[in-house]
C-alpha cells in the first residue's frame, strides 16, 4: 500500500491519505474474491488446502492465494456404458450395452474420495455388468432385463455410495447375439408357434366332433327330425342354380310310403 501511494505521489503529483488506499485495496480484494454457484451446482472450498466446507448457491467470496474451490453439478447425469462382450451362464457370447442414471449425494466426497467420479462409475458399471451377464442364462437375461438391470443398480449403488454418488437407475439398452444363434432363436420360435397352431386346430375338430355326436344324437330321437334337416339341406342349395342336386331319399320316408300303401291294399 505504501508503493501504491508513492505511485500516486510520484504519477499524479498529489498526495492521497492512507484510508483511502487502503479501503480501496480492500474492494479490490473482495471483487476478485467474489465467486457465483449456480442453483445446479455445490462448491467444495479448500483453504491453505484444507477442506474447510460446501459452497451454496450463490455469490461466495474465495480468497485469492489462500483459498480455492471446484464446482460440483449435482443434477442426474447420463453414462453410456460402452458396448460390453460377455459369456453367459451357458456359454452364449452375448454383447450389452446400457445407460446409467445417478448424481452427486455429496460433493466433498465426489471430490476428495475419488479422482474423477464420473470415469470411476462408468468403468465399474462395465465389470459389474459383465458379472452379472456371466451369471445368468440367455433365456434369462431375455426374459428378465428389468431384474437384471436392477441387480446392476443395487451393486453399483452400494460401491459408489462411499464416492458420494446415488445410482437412481439403470436400463439395458441392448442385446445382441451371434447371428447364428438369432437364426436358431427364430426357428425355436417358428417351432413353438407350429406347436400352438396343431394344438388349437385338434382342440377345435375334438370340439366340432363333440357337438356333431349330441347332433346326431338329437336326430335320432326326434322322429321326423332328419327329414327336416334333409330339407333345409335342399333348401340351402336351391339358392345357387348353378349346381346340381342330387338327392336321396331317407330309408324312413320309403318305409312310410312302403306301410300307406299296405294299409290301403289290406282295405
């Protein structure tokens, strides 16, 4: 301060009292000091490299030299899990990808516990995944991805809770197989669907059968019933005049002439 006012003598040619240097020298200071955090964002204060506390959103002095900070973004970030080529339980080569939802429960540990948390989580996200993928079975992670993918949450969750991080979700994007084994998949497929098609096609002609036995049955009980349906038969088939009917006559209806005209003979 003594410089800057012999500056000022000696520059300007007047005399400047010492509180003004001073307070000036003081605004200076606390203008460079001055640090802003976002709503988004936490800062981690270290002074004389010591962590001393959490920065809030906010305008926040930082004293030059003595102190320093970084900023933490505490949103919910997306990590795209490369492409990761695994073995199943029994011994398909699969390849699985995912995305993983998580974000900083607590800056001072995102930042003092681990170099970079967002590289850390995503290489322990890929060796958990290949774990479990070795785990189970195709059928399995087919059929299962959510129980699977929620499995990758838990251990993943669990590891990096000391790293100040909370895994909100995790979503198998993708699975691939080998072509040949898509190839055998889709004929199983084909297979099973051949398989319903006989068994509701059987059930169906066991049904029709069924109910053309009680038919039948009902005929051959009611007297006169078969020559009515004989009738509606005929009935049917005169509406198109392109065929032609040939019709045959019930054995009952020629016993019942047979017995009118051996009444009328006997009288």
């Amino acid at each position: 301060m003594l410089l800057f006012r012999a500056f000022l003598v000696q520059r300007m040619g007047y005399d400047i009292d010492m509180g003004y240097v001073i307070a000036i020298t003081v605004l200076v200071i606390v203008l460079a000091s001055i640090r802003q955090i976002n709503q988004y964002q936490r800062g981690v204060k270290f002074t004389l490299g010591k962590y001393t506390g959490i920065m809030e959103p906010g305008w926040r002095l930082v004293i030059p030299i003595f102190q320093s900070y970084q900023r933490v973004d505490i949103r919910v970030k997306a990590v795209d899990v490369p492409d990761q080529n695994a073995i199943t339980r029994d011994n398909v080569s699969v390849t699985v990808n995912a995305v993983i939802y998580y974000k900083v429960s607590s800056s001072e540990k995102a930042i003092i516990e681990v170099e970079s948390f967002s590289y850390a989580i995503s290489q322990y996200a890929q060796t958990t995944m290949r774990n479990i993928v070795g785990e189970v079975t195709l059928d399995e992670l087919l059929a299962g991805r959510e129980k699977i993918a929620e499995r990758i949450r838990e251990i993943v969750d669990k590891e990096t809770d000391a790293w100040g991080l909370k895994v909100n979700n995790v979503e198998l994007k993708d699975i691939r197989l080998p072509e040949n084994m898509e190839r055998t998949i889709a004929k199983q497929a084909e297979a099973e669907r051949e398989k319903r098609a006989v068994i509701i096609n059987s059930e169906g002609e066991l049904a029709a059968s069924r109910n053309m036995a009680e038919a039948a049955r009902v005929l051959n009980e009611v007297p006169g019933a078969l020559h009515l349906r004989t009738l509606q038969s005929i009935n049917d088939l005169s509406s198109d005049q392109s065929n032609t009917v040939i019709f045959t006559v019930p054995l009952e209806i020629l016993k019942a002439f047979a017995g009118g005209f051996g009444r009328k003979s006997a009288e």
